[in-house]
C-alpha cells in the first residue's frame, strides 16, 4: 500500500508557494511606488493627488510629521478675485486708445453704411495730407530761390519794377554802426502762395538798406500748406547774407474766440525782440515796476525754431538803435518800392507812423478793405456805411467823402493825416513800443469795440504819438493775381513818383489836433461816436 508522504515533503510546498505569492507581491509594490515617482516628478504634487485621490499637501514621501501644515480654505463668498496687472500704456497706446474709444461713441447708432462713409472720408483725408506734405517739400525747393533772388522767374509772381534807389539812400544806415536799425514783422498762417513775392521784396529792401542794420522776426501758426516749412528753410540762406532772423512757431488761434486778444497776442510775440533788447541792455531802475521788466518768456503756445531755441530771452543779445523804425506787413502782395515808400514817408513826414493802402476785389471791384480799422482825422470812417441797418457798402468807391483836404491829397497821391490805419503795412517808430508806452491789445471794459490796430493808434495818440498818415501811392491786396490788378488799377509807386512834381499840392502834411470823439463801429450796422480818449482818461 501506498504510504502517506512524508511531513517534511508537505513542509517544502507548502513553504514554496508563500515564496512566490511574496516576490510578486514585492514587484506590484515596486511597480505602484515606480509610477507614483514617475506622476510626482511630472505633475507635482497636485497631479500625484489627482492620482491617488489624497489631498494634494500630504506628501506621501515623508511622514505626518514632516507634512506642511495645510493651507486654511475660505468659504466661495470670501475668496478674494485675483488681482489684475496693470496695463502701462505708450501716450501713443493711450491716445489711440482714446481714439478707439471717441470712435466707437460716434459710430454708436450709425448703419453700416454711414460707418463706411465716414472710414472712406478719413482715408481720403490720409491721402490729401500726404500729398499736402510732398507738394509742401516741393514748394519748399522751388520758392527759396525764388525768393532770395529777385529776377528768379521760376515761381510765378506779380511783377515788380526796380524801385529808385537815390530816392531811397537817405534811408541807409552807416555800415560801421553795429546796432540794428530796420525791424522787420509779419504774423503769417497759410499764405505759401504770396511768400516769393512778399519776402521776396523783404529781403531786396533788406540788402538795400544793409543786411547786418536788419532784423526779420516771424511769427508763424497753424500751417499746413508748406509756410512753416519754407521758413525755417529760410534760415542759412538769411544768416549767410548777415540777417538777423527770429521765426516762433504759435498755436494760438484768433479763430475760436477772444479773436482781438490773439491778434493782439500774436503781434506782440513779433515784436519781442526788440522788448527783449531794451529790458536787457537798457533796464529800468528797480522799483515798483520791477517786476514789469523782467524778461518775457514766450508762451506754452508757442515753439521757438533755429537759433532761437535758447534760455536766453529772444533778442536779448542785440542791440537796438533809439530811432529803430518797425516794418510790419500781412501777408499782400507787396513790392520792394513799396516797403520803401512808407519808410521814405515817414522819414521826410517826420510822422510817428504810415500805412499803406488795402483793397478786396468784391464782384471785381477794388473796395477799400481796412474800414473797421481806419478812421478819418476827423473821426469818420473812411467811406460811409449807412445807418440804415443795411451795411451797404454802396457808397465804398467814395473815399474821405466829408473832408475835402484829405480827399484831394488823396488823390493827389499825397500822404494823409489820420487818426488811426493799418492797412496791410505799416512803418512806425519802436520807440513807443521798445520803453514799453505802447502795445497792441484788446479793449478795455467799457470801451469801444474796435481791432487791435485801432486801439494801437488811439494808445499812440495818446503819449503824443499822433503823426499818423496813410500813403495813397502803396496799394496792397493779398494775393498775386489781384495785387497785380489793383497794381495796373491804382498804379506802381513809380508811376506815382514820375508825375510827384507836377501835383501843386505841398508834400509835406500839416499835422492836426484830434478832434474830441471818433466813429465807434463794433459792427456794420452798428455805429456811434465816443470820445476817441475813451477809458484813458
């Protein structure tokens, strides 16, 4: 019979199969601690979590009491929102952010197609203004020669003769005398198409009368037809011919409001140099009007350009004769002999001020333009408007219509006395100007409301400035084409000077007392008369 086996053989599988049930739970555990690694070192310690379902701050690799303390939780409605960074923006992100935003309130409650309209306009105006900078660069090249030469026919202008030049060499300054005789002003803006001819002429009187006694100050604004291109172009071509140029870029704006004030502001910044100069080289004792001399600063309107980008106040490093004379022009169409006339006149006048004569071709008829600004030694406007509340200017043709002597010396071509003019352009004493008696400004409370010439005129009269006179012979207009009709209309200061000794009527004026009250005429249909020393007194 078979026996039973034996204990011992029993022992032996009974023991195997416990051996082999512990390797392989010892490679499972190896295997599961493997791919716990494999997680952690790849996701960290939230994806190991994810995995094994344990919350994210145990770490299964150290014990309970090495483990971080867990971060506190707060309720939904506590958690704080995570802050945002902020955002720096460029001035050009942000104004263009600004745009983006001005743009969509306009376009809120448009159709698609006024949308469109309004796109295709902007980008037509893109291209306009492009186009406008290329020709401004090309006017640029063609209109400083022309310019600085006066038989360059490149650029088309009104005619000028060669003026007379024994008539004119009283008026030139010794060469040896250092200090700066002739100031020459102009307030500009959107005038390239006049700039050959009136510059032009500008700088034919300047080499005249000396290039190193002349002074060209320029205050120009708000162009963008290639005027404040062409005259900062200007510069080495006048420094090398031994000008003295001031040129101040402003961004006032006579049109938007307080339309006198500006005027008045933009003239004034002109004539600082000469301001400049005085207070500097000529200082007034310290004392109550201290402060009034300190040297002025232009305003935050205003951008110097060149040389004149400097601490020191603008003209403070020049010197200024006592009987300096201003020339001070709009923008017209003017000739050489014509800038040289008005300085003739007040010279041989011994008048504080001239003036030139304007005209505007209204339906082709040359009318006299300054009406608001001029009056009459007597008080008048230079032609009548009736009081009718029309405001016709019917009767314009009608010039100094009740003062016989002034209209025949008027039509004689002889200078006329007057109580104030401008006129396109002026020549006047700096003197009043320089000692700071007198400059252009805005009316009082109270006091008429006329342009800042007249009150200009009125101020003159009244610190014993009153020899002013218009000179019938200078006929002025603001453009070529018409300059030189009222030319051919009117007549070349030649023409005037060749037939000078057959008029019988005496050159020299016979200066007048004001008379007590002057037309007030803040409007066309709005007329009465004042005290022509209103608010001084």
């Amino acid at each position: 019979m078979l026996s039973s086996p034996a204990p011992n053989a029993r022992q032996g599988v009974a023991a195997i199969v416990p051996r082999v049930t512990k390797r392989r739970v010892f490679i499972y555990v190896q295997l599961v601690l493997v791919f716990a690694l494999v997680v952690y070192l790849t996701f960290g310690s939230h994806g190991l979590a994810a995995v094994t379902k344990l919350p994210a701050s145990i770490n299964p690799w150290k014990s309970a009491s090495d483990a971080p303390n867990p971060e506190p939780t707060l309720p939904p409605s506590a958690t704080p929102a995570p802050a945002e960074p902020e955002i720096i923006l460029t001035p050009e992100e942000k104004k263009a952010q600004e745009e983006k935003k001005a743009q969509d309130d306009r376009h809120r409650g448009k159709t698609a197609e006024e949308i469109e309209k309004e796109f295709d306009e902007k980008e037509a105006q893109k291209k306009l203004s492009a186009s406008q900078k290329k020709l401004a660069m090309e006017r640029v090249e063609a209109y400083i020669p022309a310019i600085m030469n006066a038989d360059d026919t490149t650029v088309k202008r009104m005619w000028c003769p060669k003026f007379n030049e024994t008539r004119y060499q009283h008026l030139k300054r010794s060469k040896w005398d250092p200090s700066k005789k002739y100031f020459f002003a102009l307030n500009l803006r959107q005038c390239q198409y006049v700039l050959p001819r009136l510059l032009g002429s500008i700088i034919e009187v300047m080499r005249f009368l000396g290039p190193e006694s002349s002074v060209l100050s320029i205050v120009e604004g708000r162009s963008n037809d290639g005027t404040a291109e062409i005259l900062t172009a200007l510069r080495p071509e006048l420094e090398a011919l031994g000008v003295t140029y001031y040129y101040l870029n402003s961004d006032i704006n006579p049109s938007e409001n307080k339309r006198i004030e500006r005027l008045a502001e933009l003239r004034n910044l002109a004539l600082q140099p000469m301001i400049n100069s005085r207070r500097k080289n000529h200082p007034k004792p310290a004392g109550d009007d201290a402060k009034e001399t300190a040297p002025a600063a232009a305003p935050a309107s205003a951008r110097f350009r060149g040389r004149s980008e400097r601490s020191e106040p603008w003209g403070a490093n020049i010197e200024f004769a006592d009987d300096t004379i201003v020339a001070f022009i709009n923008d017209v169409a003017i000739c050489a002999e014509d800038i040289l006339e008005l300085l003739h006149q007040r010279a041989i006048q011994e008048a504080d001020m001239t003036c030139g004569m304007d005209w505007s071709h209204i339906q082709n008829v040359p009318t006299f333009y300054d009406e608001w600004v001029a009056r009459q030694i007597n008080g008048d406007s230079f032609f009548d408007i009736p009081d009718d509340k029309s405001g016709s200017f019917a009767r314009a043709r009608y010039l100094f219509p009740d003062d016989e002597v002034s209209r025949r010396r008027f039509e004689a071509g002889r200078a006329v006395h007057v109580f104030a003019c401008w006129n396109g352009a002026v020549t006047f004493r700096a003197e009043p100007v320089m000692s700071e008696k007198v400059r252009f400004r805005d009316g009082r409370e109270g006091e008429c409301r006329v342009g800042e010439p007249t009150y200009f005129c009125k101020d003159l009269w009244w610190h014993g400035y009153g020899k002013i006179a218009i000179v019938p012979t200078v006929n002025l207009e603001y453009n070529d084409t018409y300059g030189a009709a009222i030319k051919k209309r009117k007549g070349y200061v030649t023409d005037w000077v060749k037939r000078e000794h057959r008029e019988k009527l005496p050159v020299r004026i016979t200066w007048q007392p004001v008379l007590e009250k002057v037309l007030c005429m803040p409007g066309w249909t709005e007329q009465y008369w004042v005290p022509w020393n209103e608010t001084l007194v």
